[in-house]
C-alpha cells in the first residue's frame, strides 16, 4: 500500500508555484515564452480532463505512449519560444506550412529520446514507492534538472524559479500517471530513501544520452 500523503508538500509546492508564475507572467507580460506557458497549462488542464474518461488496458503501453503524445503537445507549444533547435524557431507571421515543416523535424529529434526517458520513468515507478505528489513534484524535477541543467550551473539563483519549467514535464507525465496509479499499488516496490536521488539522476542522465543523441542525429542528417 501507499503511504498517507502529508497536505504540507502539496501546499507548499502549489504557493511556492503560484508566486512563481505569478512574478512571471507580471514581469514578462504577453512574451512568446509566457504565451507558450499558457499553451501548456492548457494541454495540462485538458489533459487531467480528458484523460479521466480513458481505461489503460495495458498500463505500460499506455503511460509511456500517453506521455509521449502529451510531450510532442509541448514541443509544439515550444516552437514560438524554444524549439529544440534554434534553427526551428518559428518567428513573427509564420504561415501553417512553414510550422508543420518545422515542427516535423522538432519531432523527428525529440520524441525517440521522450520515449526513453518515459521508459526510464515506466521503470522507477515500478521500482520504487512515490505517494502522488512526490511523483508529481520529484519526476518534473528530474525533467527540469535534466533538460535545463546547463542553464541552471550558469544561473543557480534560477532555481528559485523552477516550478515556472517544471509546468512542461507535469503536462507531460501527470495525467497519465494518475490514470495508471491504481495498477501500481499492488506491486511490491522499494521503500529506500535512495529514490530521490536515484530518480534525479536516472532521469538527468536520460536527458544526457537523449541530447547527444539529437546532436548525431541532426549532424547525420546535416539539420542546424
């Protein structure tokens, strides 16, 4: 059985958010990147909703597949702030064309290494015991850490703000996991304190390999 979920990391991780993206979005206003923000917290309301009405037959299959679709969703929110090449960054007055192309190649890249990283998550959600929220709060920070780990050695102060990059991997992984929790309980998992490290970083390395990975594949296929 899980263990009884404490309210006080609930609450503290939703105020230390809510200031976070409040602070945000008054400072930057309507800027690409607070728009895309907004996309996402859009895809991650929709899909708490939809995905209430879905039975997982398979629940492997079913978690990694729904996280993956759900982070091709985020990709695409990417493409006006930060594509995973700079290259596919979608200026002002694109045109539908040019945002499938673009897009297109944004997938080609990414989604073989979310479907690595989700299998990596697949095995420590089987591995170990996470009550709700520590697989809400400690998965996303994993991501974050994972995908922005550079910008965060050269700005560390930033990581006062890491709930704001955080949003990205909740719409990613939380309905999904919500949906399959219940398959889970019944498994007999490791209760060592180990897991958090171990999850951060499993989940760092996986965004290591997953961007080499994307720079020898756009090297191959001669993509800047």
């Amino acid at each position: 059985m899980r263990k009884a979920e404490s309210k006080i990391l609930p609450q503290l991780y939703l105020l230390w958010a809510t200031v976070v993206i409040s602070i945000t979005f008054l400072k930057g206003g309507l800027n690409n990147d607070n728009i895309t923000h907004l996309i996402i917290l859009g895809i991650f309301g929709g899909s708490l909703f939809i995905f209430k009405f879905l039975k997982p037959r398979r629940p492997k299959i079913f978690f990694i597949f729904s996280c993956v679709i759900l982070a091709a969703s985020v990709e695409g929110a990417y493409m006006i702030s930060k594509p995973v090449l700079s290259s596919l960054l979608l200026k002002d007055k694109f045109t539908l064309v040019q945002f499938i192309h673009n897009y297109s190649i944004d997938l080609f890249l990414t989604i073989p290494v979310y479907f690595l990283i989700f299998w990596i998550i697949w095995k420590l959600i089987n591995k170990f015991n996470y009550s709700k929220w520590e697989y809400i709060i400690l998965i996303a920070l994993g991501q974050a850490v994972g995908d922005s780990g550079n910008f965060f050695l050269i700005q560390p102060t930033l990581l006062l703000f890491i709930p704001y990059i955080m949003i990205n991997y909740h719409a990613m992984n939380v309905a999904p996991f919500l949906r399959i929790e219940n398959f889970l309980n019944d498994i007999p998992k490791s209760q060592s304190k180990w897991k958090y490290l171990v999850t951060i970083l499993a989940i760092f390395c996986s965004y290591f390999f997953g961007g080499v990975f994307i720079k020898i594949v756009a090297s191959t296929f001669n993509i800047n």
